[in-house]
C-alpha cells in the first residue's frame, strides 16, 4: 500500500526566512530598567467602596502613562503619575478618588513591588 504524504509549497520555507530576516533587521527600541513603568506604579491599591475593602491590582500601563487597577465585580480606576485617582463608571468612587500616588503611598494604601 502507498502512502500519501502531504507536501508543504516549496516557498514556504524562502517566505519564513524572509520573514525572520525582516523582523531581525526591524530596529526594536532597547526597554532599559529607568523605563519601565512597573518600577513607577503600585502593585495593588487599597480601598474602601460601598464599605467593603478591596484590592485593585495594576491591570495595565498604557502608552500616555495611564494605569488601569480592577478590582472583582468590575470595578476599577485610574491614575497617572502626576495626578490623582479617578474611577472608572461609577460616580461614587471610594477612599482613593481624588488622591495622589504620594497620598496613597504615605497612607499605605498602595503597595509596590518587592525588591
């Protein structure tokens, strides 16, 4: 009995070459440690909303220098590096609207990362 075997097009390997000599030759921007923006933000932020305290976790760090924290039950907020916390859908918000990452860091209710 013969056996079929299935044959990939010849280009295909050219084509991932290619593509791999692209890519090394594509100048990535070198991340040094002074840039990282986990090394500015908190890990977790502390609250109390709707008297419950909760633990808002860094979500992400976008390119203009927001920070996303969430929380469970899809809450969640902003801060910069400059300004202050603002939440995200609820005009309410809790302990850390309006604060700084100074205020938040001297009233421990953020915490970074362990070095």
């Amino acid at each position: 009995m013969a056996r079929i075997y299935r044959q990939r097009p010849r280009g295909y390997a050219k084509t991932f070459l290619a593509g791999l000599v692209l890519l090394a030759g594509f100048p990535f921007p070198a991340v040094q440690a002074q840039d990282d923006p986990f090394n500015q933000f908190p890990l977790v932020i502390q609250c109390k909303y709707n008297q419950t305290y909760n633990v808002f976790y860094l979500s992400r760090i976008s390119q203009d220098g927001v920070a996303t924290y969430v929380a469970s039950d899809r809450i969640g907020g902003t801060i910069t590096l400059d300004g202050r916390a603002k939440a995200i859908g609820d005009t309410g918000g809790g302990s850390c609207v309006g604060k700084t990452l100074a205020e938040l860091r001297e009233s421990g209710q953020a915490r970074d990362w362990a070095r």
